[in-house]
C-alpha cells in the first residue's frame, strides 16, 4: 500500500502506476493529467518551478499521465489517462531541469511507469543533502524571456506551489551575512546572473566551477575524455564524499548526458546518465536516509591500466568501488533491469540472528546455514498458504534431507529424512518452521534436520532463512544405525551438510515469503555457516569440535580447541552449485585460519 515517498517510488519502479490512485496530492506528490508542453514558454516556467519546490522540499515525485478528482477541496489521484512515449522528449525534459533550476539538483530520475496504453512519466526529485536553495528565473515579463536580475524561490506547501515571499528570502540572506560575512554586491550579481544563464542555451559554467581547489583536476580528466563527446557543463561541480562530480551535457541532441566522477587514488571515470541514474537509485534503498554513493560507493574501471575510462549508456556491468556494502558489481538483465550484488567476500562478524531458533536446544553438534536477506520494501513480503504448501511438498527432496540421508547411507543403514513437521520456530503469517526427526530404539532424538524463514521483526530488520542439521546425542544415533559404525564425522561429511544446508536456505526457502527475482538490496546479503557443540558435559564444560569431528585435516591447531567455529559469507545468495562449492571451501580455510589452524589450504578440503 502506497503510504509514503518510498512506497510511492518502489510501486512506479515495479511498474505498477495504479498502486497510486486514492491517494491525495500532498508535500512529496504532485499529479498531472497530461505532459509538459515545452514548445510552450509557460509550460517550461511551469516545470521548472515544480522540481525546485520538491528540491527546496524535501523531495517529491511528479507523476505524469493521472487524473485528479476534488474531495473535499483535495485532489484524489483518480485514474490512469496514460502518456504516449512518442510524444514526449525525456531527455529534454532532464536538460530544461538543468538549464532552470540552480543550482542543478542533484539525482533527479525521470522515467516511464505502467503497461503500454497506461504508461505514465514520472519525475522524481530526491531530497537534496547539500542544504541549497533552489531558485529559477523569475516569472516577470513575458514567458521565455526571464529578466537577467531576478529569481525566484519556489516551494512546496502540502499539494500546492508557492513562491517564497520576499521578507523570507532577507531573511535567509541576512542568516547567510551573520554565518559568512557580507558578500559583495559583484558577488550578489553574479549569483544572480548565474541563475538566470542557466536557462539560456549558448552559456553555463566550466569544467570545475564551485570547486577552485580541484578545477585543474576536473579540467585535464575532462580534456582525457574529450573523445567520448561529453560536451559542456551542465551545472557546477559537487563533491560528494571524496568525489568530485559534475554534469556534462552531450552535444548531440537526443543523446543522453554525462556524470564526470573522480575519486582520489583512481583514474577519472565518466559515466552515462543512465547509468548513473541506476547506481544512484541502487544505493538509495538503503535504510536510514543513508547517501546512496556512501552505500554502493563509485563506478571505478574495470582494468587496472590507470587510463581514463568511459562508462556508456548501453554497458551491462558497471564495477563499484564498494562503500559501507563493500566491493560490488552492478548488472543489467536481458530486461534491462540494473541490480546490485556483491564481489565474494569472507568476514568473522556475527550477526544478530546468530542463534535464532537455538532456545532450549543443545544439540551435541549443530552444524548451520543461516542467510540474512535484506530486501528492500519487505512490506510486499508474506507467507502465503499456496508458498507453505509447496515447501511441505519439497522438503523431502531437498538438499538438506539428502544430506541428513547421506550421513547414515554412509554408515551402512538407510534412515531418510522423509517426514516434516510444523515446527519447532513456530509457524504464523511471518515465520515458518520445519523439523524432521530421526529418532533412536528408545525414541529418543538421534539426528534432526530443521528449516526456518522469517520475515523482518522488531529484533531483526532483514528476512532470515536457516537450515540446521543437529547431531542431538551420538550414542542414540549408533543405536539408530545398528551397525556399530563410528559416528564421528569427516570433514568432508561437514562440507556436505553445510553445502546443503547454505543451498537449502538459500535458494529454496526464500520462495516461502516472496519472489526473490524482482526484489532489490537494501544492504549486501550475508550467509553465517557455523559449527558449534552446545551440549555441556558433566562438568558444565562444552565439549570441543575435535569430539565430534576429525579435524585433522586441518592441520595442528595453534590455539586451544574450539567448541565452536563461524566464518560469514558474503555474496549472491543464488549461485550454481560448483560456485557454491568453490566458496564453501574457501570460507572454511577462511574460517579455520582465523581460529588457530593456520595450515590449513584449499586442496586438503
């Protein structure tokens, strides 16, 4: 349900315009039954003061192609008229925003929403972190011909436009004089006039301009990119983060623009607009109004030469330096869907979920799989009884029961983990649970298998999956057998488990609350594989992983033996099976390191 800016956005991106009729025009949302009429001069004033407002509010979307109704002297988004691409001029649009609007505001996205015969435009203004206010040509004299020592301020107040009144505006200035001292009236002119060239074709501002200590940079990395075509500037310089940036139009009409990006310690990049749209939009998903470069960090060349590089409107793969998600890659479906995943990485970090589902239990041996998704918008998520239905049917033939299997077939005796039962992390329209029990002559509990999926709660903000396979007491699982086989496992058996288990909760449980393919990263996925004794001996001591496992192949240990051991993942949770197989070895090499084997090597695995 479309509540907010957020929500708003995420139904446009998912195609679904109509998920934004019944509600009203407000302070993030303005609706518009037909397009822009930009061969008209009003019409063109006109938009320019609506992406101004949204900058100098917060932020907000234009949506173009819905009629409003009036209720109670509010306009209602009613129904989808539609827009028909043909008729209208998206990059036109994107350079009239940057030609009135100063400064430029900064990941403005405008894109098309909907199904063919009900497509709209929409026009999205981000809020703007650089506490500027935005202002345009104003408004006096006769339409496309703004007075060269005038602008005006428009904002945004519930679902109308107004300008900001002149009284304010001294106001501003004068905080302004008392925080920075008095500008010159030179100064003041050349604010001014800046504003208003901005709006007219044949002039803007240079390579660099609004960065003096880095415009020499600018300059020579734009004269490298020359024969890329980028054209002028389109607006001055920013620096966000360590990078300084700047928009460049193309000089060929119709062609899209250009991003200049260059981030201290790597060779400059310049990059289409669309692409930078899509990288932006990416880190916008993170949560707590977390800048979007900071999350994903910046495009950086995919070679190592140190030469400029050029990053067009047509690439499919586009290498991010990594900012808090870490290195990663960004990638183009066949549908022209850009989504972000991670560059593999390994890590000893435990997460909050580490021990979910382990109250009351202790298992002489866990061995566990556990996959933290954070999907953005899991508002769309639920466990739906058609989903849970089907798990029941597949559970038996999952890889994580085949594992379970495969530990007895090994010791001569075929106990399947064929029957699954609700339970024991509890079952309800957030959470599912599964366990399967292998039970010893006495009937008490000898191996168990368990699966579990949870939606986001107040304890943990992402979706959870986990596989558990529980070695609950040896000596019942030697009575189980029945053939005097050593119950002690192998190391390569260890791999196996976790290799089903990782797959088990990561590729077929996360179908139980949604679809993963249309869902994007709010932060990068993390899978915990861990082995741990939790069945204190007599003494109250935990037994180390030595008792249960021949560790041996590891190496001699240089710190005292462990009852427990963990190692994160960081990557795709979908993968194919020898890519999965690859990274479990080397996580576990990573994790053996780091806990005192410090011999231990891929091959030995």
């Amino acid at each position: 349900m479309v509540m907010d800016l957020k929500s708003a956005l995420a139904a446009l991106d998912a195609q679904e315009p109509g998920s934004l009729l019944g509600i009203r025009e407000t302070q993030w949302l303005d609706a518009k039954t037909a397009p822009y009429q930009l061969a008209d001069p009003k019409a063109v004033e006109e938009l320019g003061k609506d992406v101004a407002a949204f900058a100098n509010g917060g932020g907000g979307v234009i949506v173009v192609g819905i009629a409003t109704r009036v209720e109670h002297d509010e306009e209602v988004l009613d129904h989808v008229v539609g827009v028909d691409p043909a008729t209208v001029n998206v990059d036109q649009i994107r350079k009239l925003i940057r030609q009135r609007v100063s400064p430029a505001p900064r990941g403005v996205r405008v894109g098309w929403s909907g199904a063919d015969g009900e497509r709209v435009l929409f026009i999205d203004v981000p809020a703007q972190t650089d506490h500027a206010l935005f202002a345009v040509p104003a408004p006096v004299g006769k339409p496309g011909a703004p007075r060269p020592d005038t602008v005006a301020v428009p904002m945004r107040d519930g679902d109308s436009t107004y300008w900001l009144p002149r009284a304010e505006i001294v106001q501003l200035l004068s905080a302004g004089v008392r925080a920075s001292g008095m500008p010159t009236a030179q100064t003041l002119t050349d604010l001014v006039r800046q504003t208003v060239s901005e709006a007219e074709p044949d002039s803007g501002p240079r390579v660099g301009q609004g960065l003096p200590d880095r415009e020499r940079e600018m300059k020579a990395a734009y004269e490298e990119l020359a024969d890329a075509g980028l054209g002028k500037p389109a607006g001055e310089a920013w620096v966000q983060g360590a990078a300084a940036l700047q928009d460049v139009r193309h000089e060929v009409d119709g062609e899209p623009g250009w991003v200049l990006c260059l981030v201290p310690g790597l060779p400059p990049v310049v990059v289409a607009e669309p692409v930078w749209q899509a990288i932006v939009e990416t880190g916008r998903r993170a949560p707590d109004g977390q800048d979007p470069l900071a999350a994903v960090g910046f495009p950086r060349p995919s070679t190592g030469t140190g030469a400029p590089w050029v990053i067009p409107a047509d690439a499919r793969r586009v290498d991010l330096d990594g900012g808090s998600w870490g290195p990663g890659v960004l990638a183009c479906s066949e549908r022209g869907v850009w989504r972000w995943q991670p560059v593999p990485h390994f890590g000893l970090d435990r997460g909050r979920s580490a021990e979910i589902g382990t109250s009351g239990q202790t298992p002489a041996l866990r061995l566990r799989a556990l996959v933290n998704l954070p999907w953005a918008d899991p508002g769309r998520l639920e466990v739906s009884k058609p989903r849970r239905a089907l798990l029941e049917q597949q559970l038996p033939y999952s890889a994580v029961a085949g594992a379970v299997t495969m530990l007895s077939r090994r010791r001569g005796a075929e106990l399947s983990a064929a029957r699954w039962e609700r339970g024991a992390f509890g079952n309800s329209t957030r959470s599912v649970g599964y366990t399967c029990t292998i039970a010893g002559p006495e009937g008490d509990p000898a191996l168990t298998a368990s699966v579990m999926v949870a939606l986001p709660s107040t304890m943990e903000s992402t979706v959870v999956a986990c596989a558990d396979v529980l070695i609950e007491n040896p000596t019942v699982w030697a009575a189980a057998l029945g053939t005097g086989a050593d119950t002690r496992l192998g190391l390569d058996e260890v791999q196996a488990v976790l290799l089903a288990a990782w797959e088990t909760a990561a590729e077929l449980l996360p179908g139980v609350v949604g679809d993963p393919a249309e869902l994007s990263w709010a932060a990068p996925p993390r899978t915990e594989l861990r082995m741990t004794c939790e069945q204190p001996a007599v003494n109250g001591v935990l037994p180390v992983l030595d008792t249960f496992i021949d560790l041996a192949p590891l190496g001699t240990n240089d710190d005292r033996p462990k009852s427990q051991m963990a190692v994160t993942v960081t990557a795709l949770p979908t993968m194919i099976q020898p890519e999965r197989h690859h990274l479990l070895r080397e996580a576990l090499v990573h994790m053996a390191n780091a806990f005192g084997y410090v011999d231990a090597e891929v091959d030995v695995l």
